[in-house]
C-alpha cells in the first residue's frame, strides 16, 4: 500500500467518523427539541387548566 493509499483511506476513516457524529448530534438535536416541545405543550394545558379553575370558582360566586 503506498502513503497515497494510506491517506486516503485515512481521510475516509474521518469522513465516516464526522458523518457518524454528525447524525448522533442531529438526532439528539431531534430528541432535545421533541422534548421541550412536550414540556411546552404540558405547560400550556396546565395554564388552560389553570384558567378553567379560576372560571370556575368565578361561576360558583355568581
């Protein structure tokens, strides 16, 4: 195998090892997003919850 060879399949051996980073990181990305979406949506239905509570007591009143 000749230097020529050899760095090339070295430089093959970064490509493959940067594009395999690349998509774990991407894939947390996806993972993280998804997440805080969730808690987003969890924080929205509890403030709804919230307002219908306060609604409510205000209804009881009248």
């Amino acid at each position: 195998m000749g230097i020529k060879d050899e760095m090339q399949a070295k430089a093959k051996q970064a490509k493959d090892k940067l594009q395999n980073k690349q998509g774990e990181t991407k894939q947390r990305g996806q993972s993280e997003q998804e997440r805080l979406r969730q808690r987003a949506d969890e924080s929205r239905q509890s403030g709804q919850r919230s307002l219908d509570d306060i609604s409510d007591d205000m209804d009881d009143r009248t």
